[in-house]
C-alpha cells in the first residue's frame, strides 16, 4: 500500500494552487468566504499551522486572527488534541455503533452548558440548527420562526434570509434556490429592536414556534445585545409557549465556559453548537430541556440523524479541547488580550481622525469604521468596509491575517501571547495610519 505523504515543503505555491482549484471546485473553494471575494485578490493556501500561526504554501508566516473561524481557542495543532486523535485512531476511524466517546462528550456538555439537559451530536453547525429548527417546529406544532437581520445560521433554507457575512459579501443577501414558501414561514426581525418583537408576537404569537437568535451576533461584525435585549427574548417566548433557540455555534466555550447563556444568566430551550465543540474536526450539536430533546427520534416523531455523528476521532478531538479549557480556564486571559488590541487599534484610529467602532467581549472582535456604535445589521452594513478591505491587505502583507471580510469577527486564542498581539497590534496601528 502507498504510504501516505503528509505535507511538507512540497506543495506549490498558492497561485498555482488556485488556478488548478478554479478548475476543479466552484471559485476555487469549498466555503465562499475564503474565496476573498470581499476584500479583493487571491486567497493563500495554509500548508501547515501552529499556535497562533499559519504557515501559508508559498513558505510565509502569518499571525493568524481567524482561528479556523473559532474552532482553535487552543491555537491550532494543539498537542493535546492531537494526542486525542492519535490515540483514538488507534481503535478505528467509525464504527456505526454508539460508542464510548460520546457518552464522555454527551457528560461533559451537560455539564458546562447550563440550559443543556440532553445532547445530540451531529457534524456541523448548520446541521445542529437546522435540527433546532425542526425538533422546535415538531415539539410545538407550529410552522413560523423569528430570526434576526445579520445573524447566520449556516446554510439552511429557512434560516438564509438577511444571513449576514457570507451572503453579504457576494452582494447576495439571499440565496437562489429557495422556494419562497420556505422563507415565507420566517420572520426577519431587526436585532436588539423590542419593539418590533413584540409587534410580530401580537400579530403572529400563536403560530411562532421558534425565535432562533445569535444572542451576541457575530456574523455580521460582532453586535451586543442591548441591556434587557436578552432577557426580552426570553419572557415573550415563555409567554407565548415558543421555542429559545440560542445559536451560540460561535459563542459556546467562546465567551464563557457555558457561552453566552452563562454570561448573561439566560436559560435558553435548547442550544446550537459546534466549532469549538469539535477541537478543529467537524462537529456540531443540539441540546436542551429533556422535554423538547425527548421528542427527536428514536423517542419521538421528529426525525433526525447521521452516518458519522459521534465520530469516535471527532469526539476525542472534541472533547480534549473541552477538558483543556476547563482545566486551563483561559477566559480572563483572553479578555485581557482582546481588550489590548481593541485598545490600540482605538488609539492608532484616533490618532488619525478615522472613525472606528471595536466591539469586544473576551477573545471575539471586530472592526467596524463607523461613526456610531453598531448595534444592528443597517448600522453594521453602513459603515466603510472600503477601510476594511485595505487594511485587510496591508496586515496580510506584513504578516497579519484578519478575516477576508469586513463582516467577520476577529477570533484571539490561547496562543496569543503577549508578543503575538503586541506585533499584531503594530501591524495593524501603521495599516489604520496609512488609510
Ligand atoms: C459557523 C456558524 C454556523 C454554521 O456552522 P457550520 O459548522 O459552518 O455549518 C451556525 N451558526 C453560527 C452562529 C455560526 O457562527
């Protein structure tokens, strides 16, 4: 048998990489953002990573702000996980039996995530949303959902209605392809707008099923909710016997071990989650009250399933990175760092008169060049990206990589070290300097 060739110094560099990826998969790419159609240019290709850095095909170094999207809050390669892996790998690659991984997975989600009294596992964040979605619809009987202007959801029809980043950056806000049926059973409310929530609930509160919220959004830049936001979802859905759904794919062992729901003392009916859950290998989940979760099949009439979820490689992954954060309890560090270069970034904007909003909480941040703090998708999608986009080259220049759009948040992780965000923060103080 060929033996495999891991990657080392053999790959092309990344313009020849691109050429032959255009030929053979849609822009080139398996997930649009990537594609750098937002910020101009070609993307590079990533041959290896560690800590806090990538190592791009063309032998290039970059401090890296992505984080693959949030799942590396250990920085990437982290030795733990990948001793996970190794030693699952050992025993086999699927088995398509419940397995012992899960179990351990299952044990220690119930216990970090407050609202989360049952578990499944699934393989990716739109997998567990689009379960929520259904097994909401299912547990209630009703058809309609709210979801919010710039909050994403992944890549599920009812949920791709004003989708914030990856839509927005192809100018496309919704997709073709679905049935404006579809569409026609959610409502699109705008973020942190009271008002206008409760308008839909006394026009529609008997057919709502769901309110689907990122409860701090981050899709779309990073938007917070303001004071009482929360817990106004919170109370209208009680009241009208709906279904809280909390997206926290992106927030969940983010912002707090127990994601926002623990932050804020909020106690959603079930819960989203993947990336970080996932230790970097594709895994999603759906929880909540034993109530609601008892209703998914093979208890109860809604249907849901998958070939590789609870994948024995993909839990071990998981759940090392989930220990590691217990046992490292990281957060502070991390609001520290994030607070730090939110503060240079402040200053280096100031000092050249550039309007510059930076929304923070712990390791997530964005830029938004605007005059007024953002606090929903029509102040998010009014401001300058034009700043954004030069800014995004001249840090990938000097060794710096921010997300390819200006609708992503920026992600730290453990490997941040003071000297990773002080070079960082440079970078991108001259890059503010010279817009
Ligand atoms: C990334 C993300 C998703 C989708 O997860 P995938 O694993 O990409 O399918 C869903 N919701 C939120 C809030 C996300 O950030």
């Amino acid at each position: 048998m060929a033996n495999f060739q891991p990657a080392t110094n053999t790959h092309p560099p990344s313009k020849d990489l691109f050429e032959r990826a255009q030929q053979l998969m849609p822009g080139g790419v398996n997930s649009p953002v990537r594609a750098f159609r937002s910020v101009g240019g070609a993307p590079f290709f990533t041959k290896s990573a560690k800590g806090a850095h990538l190592t791009t095909a063309d032998d290039r170094e970059l401090i890296d702000f992505v984080c693959t999207w949030g799942p590396a809050i250990h920085g990437h390669n982290d030795p733990d996980i990948r001793e996970a892996v190794a030693a699952a790998l050992e025993n086999g690659t699927s088995f398509g039996t419940p397995n012992p991984y899960e179990v351990e997975m299952a044990e220690l989600i119930v216990e970090l995530v407050p609202s989360v009294e049952k578990v499944r596992m699934c393989n990716s964040g739109t997998e567990a949303t689009m379960s929520a979605i259904r097994l909401a619809r299912g547990y209630t009987g009703r058809s309609k959902i709210i979801k919010f202007a710039g909050c994403y959801h992944g890549h599920v029809d009812s949920l791709l209605v004003k989708a914030g980043s990856g839509a927005l950056t192809l100018g496309n806000p919704d997709s073709a392809g679905i049935p404006a049926g579809f569409a026609a059973e959610t409502i699109v409310l705008d973020y942190n707008d009271v008002d206008g929530l409760e308008k839909a609930f006394a026009e529609h509160g008997e057919d709502i099923a769901a309110i689907i919220v990122e409860p701090y959004p981050a899709n779309c830049g990073l938007i917070l909710p303001d004071e009482g936001y929360l817990e106004s979802l919170r109370t209208l859905c009680t009241g009208n016997g709906t279904v809280l759904i909390f997206d926290e794919v992106m927030t969940g062992f983010r912002v707090a071990l127990g994601g926002v729901q623990e932050r804020v003392g909020i106690t959603p009916d079930l819960t989203a989650m993947g990336k970080i859950i996932g230790g970097g290998l594709p895994v999603g989940a759906l929880g909540g009250k034993t109530e609601i979760m008892d209703h998914l099949a093979p208890l109860g009439p809604v249907y849901q399933a998958g070939t590789l979820s609870g994948n024995p490689l993909a839990m071990a992954a998981g759940i090392a990175s989930l220990k590691k954060l217990k046992a490292t309890n990281p957060y502070a560090t991390l609001e520290k760092l994030g607070a730090q270069i939110r503060d240079a970034l402040l200053d280096a904007a100031k000092a050249k008169g550039i309007a510059l909003q930076i929304p923070q909480v712990g390791s997530m941040f964005s830029l938004f060049f605007n005059e007024a703090p953002v606090r929903d998708f029509n102040d998010a999608t009014g401001s300058t990206t034009d700043h954004f986009s030069k800014l995004f080259h001249y840090a990938l220049d000097h060794g710096v990589y921010l997300p390819p759009s200006a609708y992503e948040t920026c992600f730290l992780c453990s490997a941040h070290d003071g000297e990773a965000i002080e070079q960082a923060a440079e970078v991108l103080a001259a890059g503010i300097k010279k817009l």
